[in-house]
C-alpha cells in the first residue's frame, strides 16, 4: 500500500533520522564529486559501536548502520575494526571511513533490498525469523549491483550480508550491514546472523529512544 508506505517512512525521517541530516553530504557517484569527498565520523558513538561490534564479529573490513527514507538511504554511522569511538581515527589507512556520515539515492546502494524481496542472484535465508536478510557472496559477479558504483573506498566491495532494522510496528526501516574487499565462497553462520540481527534491533531501538515523538 503506497500511503502505508509514504506514513512509515514520513515516521522514520521524523523518529529515526537527525534533524541535522539535510546538512549531511551526498556520496559521490562521478569521478568529480569523488575527488572532493571527505567521510564524516558519526557522532553517535553508540551507534558506531554497534557498527564495529558487528565488523569485529563477522570478520569484515566494515559495517554501517542505515535509516530510509522514501527516496534516500541515510548512513548514520560507520566503524571498522580500530575505527576511534569518537573523532574517526583509525590504526591503519586502509581502516579510514569510505562513506561515513552521508545520504545517497536508495536504489544507487545495496541495503535497500532488505525492505522488499531481493532480485534473482541474492540469496534470502529466511532461517533466523521471517525478515529478508541480503548475503551478497561477490558483488563483482552480481548484475544487480553494478549500478551503484559509488566513487568512494567502497568502490572495491566484493562481499555483503545485510539485515534489516526493524520498527516496533513491524516495518523494515534501515539496515545494519558489514563488507568486504573479499569475496567468499559462503555466508555467514545462524549464529553470525543472529548477532546482527540482534545489533540492528538494539540500534533501532536506541535511536527510537533519541529522538521521540
């Protein structure tokens, strides 16, 4: 239903998505833009911490926490392994943000396919719950995702698992998702996807709690 689903993401820009957000910079889609683009750390050092806990646990480079609008994904935070808490710092360079603190169009990114049944070539396990969770084994071998091309760090992606978050209504309304520079012959286990889950419904309600009605 269209207006069911102009109301719920009219309820996520409100409750879920700073206020501050219109202020944050588009991810680079051009060579251009690119070359001028600088990640912003997330301020939100709890939800970084979530982020890197689920980087940390599934083994990849990095995880971002993600809210939707009705057009746009809003990326609230990013973490890797020794990403800094508070000021972005990071251990080693390949470590730096890639993205950041950024909105883009959803359908230029991946995370959006949680909300709705994934296109052939992804793969659906439906074995923790019933909510669509995306595991991308090579990016580079799936045609679906060769739109996106984002001109940042990211833009050597090879692996992704996605989980949707969750409104207390039962709507998929963000994404908690971890990547990779590495392809893998195999998704993540029950129990790797069952902590990610858990992640995403704690960051949800959170930032439910942060920002009330």
């Amino acid at each position: 239903n269209l207006t069911d689903h102009s109301s719920v993401a009219d309820a996520v820009a409100d409750r879920y998505i700073p206020r501050e957000h219109s202020t944050w910079r588009y991810a680079p889609f051009d060579r251009a833009s690119g070359n001028d683009f600088v990640p912003q750390p997330s301020q939100d050092s709890a939800l970084t911490f979530f982020a890197q806990l689920a980087a940390i646990r599934l083994g990849t480079e990095r995880a971002f926490i993600s809210f939707f609008d009705r057009t746009h994904q809003h990326v609230l935070a990013e973490a890797t392994s020794t990403l800094s808490l508070i000021g972005g710092h990071v251990a080693n360079e390949p470590e730096r943000l890639g993205l950041g603190c950024c909105i883009f169009p959803k359908e230029r990114g991946i995370c959006h396919y949680v909300e709705s049944t994934p296109p052939g070539g992804y793969r659906e396990d439906d074995t923790v719950g019933n909510n669509t969770i995306l595991v991308v084994l090579d990016v580079s071998q799936d045609k679906h995702l060769k739109v996106s091309n984002l001109q940042t760090g990211l833009s050597e992606v090879r692996f992704c698992t996605a989980v949707p978050i969750i409104s207390p209504r039962g709507f998929k309304i963000g994404a908690l998702n971890v990547m990779d520079n590495k392809a893998r012959s195999s998704g993540p286990d029950q129990h790797s996807l069952q902590f990610m889950k858990d992640m995403a419904a704690t960051a949800g309600e959170i930032q439910h709690s942060d920002h009330p009605k």
